[in-house]
C-alpha cells in the first residue's frame, strides 16, 4: 500500500507567512510528493506571536495551488473567543496559578 507524506505547516505572522516562503515549501513539497495542511496559530495571551490575516493564509494557500501543491488551509473554530487549540489549555492553567502569564507585548 502506498503511503502519502503530509506536512503540517503552522502559519505565524510575520515568522513564516510570507508568500516567498510559500514558494519555498512549494518547491519542497514537490520534490517530497507531500500534501500540506496549512494551520494558522492560534493567538495565546502572553506570547508574542500572532495569527495572520485570512487573506494572508489564502494567498499563501493559492501559491502552493498554483504550484501544483495539495493544499488544506485549515479555519479553526473558537479562536475568536480563546477557545481553539492551545487557547483553553493555557487560560485554565494560568487561572488555577499553574503558570503566571508572560507580560503580554502587544
């Protein structure tokens, strides 16, 4: 049975959404003969990465497409209202004195 290698790229604004390094896994997923699942961050209060746009993810999408890429952009639920993956977890924990946030630098 043939298997079939998916990457899963995690979309952070301003680290990794730039559309030349859409290209760049592009060029990489060929060559892999990969799938890619694009997954936007999930903004978390007290770290400094942040979530791009939707048009930011679309695009970068559209490349990898216009390549000759599979490609899933993935649109989480819940993110809006810190509920998403990673969101809650962190929320709990600092509420129950687990963890102390990270002054937030936003």
């Amino acid at each position: 049975k043939k298997q079939h290698l998916t990457l899963e790229y995690i979309l952070i604004e301003g680290v990794n959404d730039m559309l030349d390094q859409a290209r760049i896994l592009a060029g990489h997923a060929r060559r892999l003969k990969a799938k890619v699942n694009l997954i936007p961050y999930n903004t978390v209060d007290g770290l400094d990465w942040k979530r791009p746009s939707e048009d930011q993810c679309r695009a970068f999408r559209d490349i990898l497409k216009n390549a000759g890429v599979s490609a899933t952009l993935r649109m989480e639920k819940g993110h809006d209202i810190d509920a998403a993956c990673g969101q809650l977890r962190l929320k709990q924990e600092t509420e129950e004195g687990i963890i102390a946030p990270a002054p937030s630098k936003r």
